[in-house]
C-alpha cells in the first residue's frame, strides 16, 4: 500500500496527522500533512490517501514520481469527480457544479454552483420526475383496465397532475435560465455611428481606460472586448468600429467584423450622439440590425443637454439618456442591461446550469405541450410522459449515453 510505504504506516482515518514522505531507501523527500479516507467515505467513494506538502513544484514533482514508481498512475482530466460520480455519490448535475466552482468569476455565479453542488438543482429535477412517475402510473392503470370504465375523478387528477408538473417545470426552467446566465454571461454589443461616444462608454462600464479615446472618427478600427461584472452578472462587452460608408480600406475591414460581431450578440446597445437625436444615419443603422437579436437605445452626451433626463420617447424610439463623459444615467443603463439579457433576483436564488440542462428542460416542456393536446389519446399521451421524464433524467444522470460521459468530464481541470 503507497501508505505504508511513503508514511511507514497507515494514518488513522480522517484525521490530519504529520509526517515525513519518504522513499523506497527511507530518504526524506519532504514533510506535510497526511489523510486517509477508506471507502466508501471519500470523495470518490474508493480509499483516498490525500498528502499535502510544501508546495514547491521540484519537492512536489520528485514525491508524484515516487508515487508513480510504486504504481500509481496520473488522474485524467475530471477523473476524481467521474468516479464519485459512478460510485453514486453524486449525480451528473453535482459533478458539472465542481468544474463549475472552480470556473466561477463572480461571488453569484460561486453561490450558484455551490447550491448545485449541495444538490438544489437535482432536488428541483428529482420532484419534477416523482410527479411524472405519479402522472404516469395513473395513465398507464387507465391503459391496463380498458374495459373498466373511467372516473371523472380519475380525468381531473390527471389533468391536475399535468398542470401541476407543467408549471413546478416552468420555475425550474425560469430558475435554470439565470443560472446559465451566471455561468456563461451574456454578450453585449456596443454600435452606432462614428464619434458618439462608443469607446468611452465601454471605459465607463468597464471603470478602466480599456479603449481608446479620441475626437476623430473612424479610431476604433477592431472590436474591443471586456468582461464586466454588474451586481455579480457577468457581461461581455464589446466595442465595435464606427458604421459609415468609408474609403478606407483597414476601417472597412473594421465595419465588416462589426457586422459579424452583432450577428452573435444577445443584445445590441445601439448608441446615440444625445444632442443631435436619432438621424437618418442612425435610422439606417436600426434597420440593418438583425430583428431576431434584442436591442436598445442609448443617447449618450446628456452632459451637453439642459434639464435631466432619464428616458425618452424620439418618434418610434425609446432610449437612456447617459454620459460616458460625467457618468450620469449609469446607474440607470446598467439596471437596464440587466433587465435586457433576462436577468431577475429570484426568491431563493438560482443554481447553475449549463447549455445541455437548458436542451433538456426545453426538451421536457415541449413533451409535455405536445402530451396536454393528446389528452384524448392515452397511449399517445403516455409516451410523451416517458419522453419527458427520460429528458428529465439525461440532466442528473439516471440515463446519459457514454459519449455524453466522456465529452463532459474531458473538460474539467486535471485529476479533479
């Protein structure tokens, strides 16, 4: 046992106990701290022994190699994790969250994946699938005794039932959304037209000179981009180059990854020179911009206007007035970014979820729709509850195809 042989002896189980590592000769390779888990109360659920040196890489390379000399291998990516998971000590869901914890860039995106990790999120998809394992035992008595004549009573529960784990999977949906939001953040686009101010609202956001600033138009000639956070959201934004015919060849190039860039925004804050209103340019702007992708309208140099103003209505349009100059309308914009990209403070807040849970839970709901118009048809009807309840069970693990398995726990850091 590696125990035995680097410690002299097996440390009493769970506790923190001093010790020299040694190797095969009894040469001292270094000092630190030793802990044994034996199965099945370990991370892993198989026996664990945990050694905690000093930390210098040549000390802590020269013990690794000792420890692969007497048969030990190195963990493959996500490999810790993966096995607690095979071993039943945590399903799929929790797995994700530890590579999620570790990823995490804001104390918000933290408190999610801690509360997936303690099991909210599974708990939130283990009620949703009891309720369908209920809806579906009272469907399939229906289907076992066709000759028996059915209860009124036995029809309201099962359409209570349906609206019952329809709407428990609307909230779970809702939640997941925000928690995805945490996770991956949203992507913001800065446009408008030359000079109005673009690269100083992104400095402004950003609280840091990350863009140039100058009175002449066409500066920004590539797209800038910059993490943010805003009341722990995190948000991408990115500074585009001005729209506007031009002959130069390198500031054209600039306008054409500004095309490209706002056709993957999830939201595009189209910018505004406040004194000037919106002009022809910026209608012709508007109407380029791709119709499926949010927007919102922005006038900025509201330091040059009289009064202050906090929104306003110019035509068809609704904007913010703000200042990248002074700061004014801040405050304002950055709740509106918010409100934008769908964030919303939920009571008891949110766990984390990834892209997969999203396709699932979508995946679930649609079932269910296509099951509440086939009420008529009870086989029919049963069938889009197994699906859903088998969409339900991709997310915590209870049925994963391998390659799944394999394509999750390759990106997780090494050995965790």
């Amino acid at each position: 046992m590696l125990a035995k042989t680097i410690l002299g002896w097996v440390p009493q189980p769970r506790h923190a106990t001093f010790a020299n590592f040694q190797n095969e000769s009894g040469e001292i390779l270094d000092q630190g701290i030793a802990l044994f888990f034996p199965a099945p109360n370990s991370y892993t659920g198989e026996d664990v022994l945990e050694l905690q040196g000093h930390g210098g890489p040549a000390v802590l390379q020269m013990l690794l190699q000792h420890c692969v000399d007497l048969g030990a291998r190195l963990a493959q990516p996500g490999e810790f994790t993966q096995r607690a998971f095979l071993n039943d000590k945590i399903d799929l869901a929790q797995a994700e969250s530890v590579a999620d914890l570790i990823e995490a860039n804001t104390t918000e995106a933290a408190k999610s994946a801690i509360r997936s990790l303690r099991g909210d999120f599974s708990a939130a998809i283990q009620e949703l699938v009891d309720e369908l394992i209920r809806l579906r035992m009272l469907v399939e008595a229906m289907l076992d005794f066709p000759d028996e004549e059915i209860d009124a009573i036995d029809l309201r529960r099962r359409e209570a039932l349906l609206n019952s784990v329809r709407s428990k999977l609307q909230i779970t949906l809702d939640t997941a959304k925000q928690g995805s939001l945490l996770r991956d953040g949203a992507q913001i686009v800065i446009a408008g037209r030359p000079n109005v101010g673009k690269s100083r609202l992104l400095n402004r956001l950003a609280g840091e000179d990350v863009a140039l600033v100058s009175d002449i138009p066409g500066t920004t000639r590539d797209v800038i981009r910059q993490a943010i956070q805003i009341r722990g959201v995190p948000l991408h934004i990115l500074d585009t180059a001005g729209l506007r015919d031009s002959q130069d060849i390198v500031e054209n190039m600039g306008i054409a990854r500004t095309h490209q860039t706002v056709s993957r925004a999830d939201l595009i804050l189209l910018l505004v020179d406040a004194s000037h209103g919106i002009t022809p340019e910026d209608n012709s702007i508007l109407d380029g911009l791709p119709t499926e992708i949010p927007r919102m309208l922005v006038y900025n140099k509201a330091d040059l206007l009289t009064g202050n103003p906090d929104t306003c209505v110019d035509g068809a349009h609704t904007g913010i007035y703000v200042s990248a100059k002074t700061g004014e309308g801040m405050d304002a914009l950055q709740t509106s970014l918010l409100n934008a990209v769908g964030w919303r403070d939920l009571e008891g807040g949110t766990f984390m979820a990834r892209e997969r849970h999203l396709r699932a839970l979508n995946t679930a709901q649609n079932n269910l729709i296509q099951a509440h118009a086939l009420l008529a048809n009870q086989e029919l009807f049963a069938e889009e509850l197994r699906l859903a309840q088998r969409a339900l069970d991709e997310i915590t693990g209870k049925f994963t195809p391998d390659d799944l398995l394999g394509e999750i726990f390759s990106r997780f850091c090494i050995g965790k």
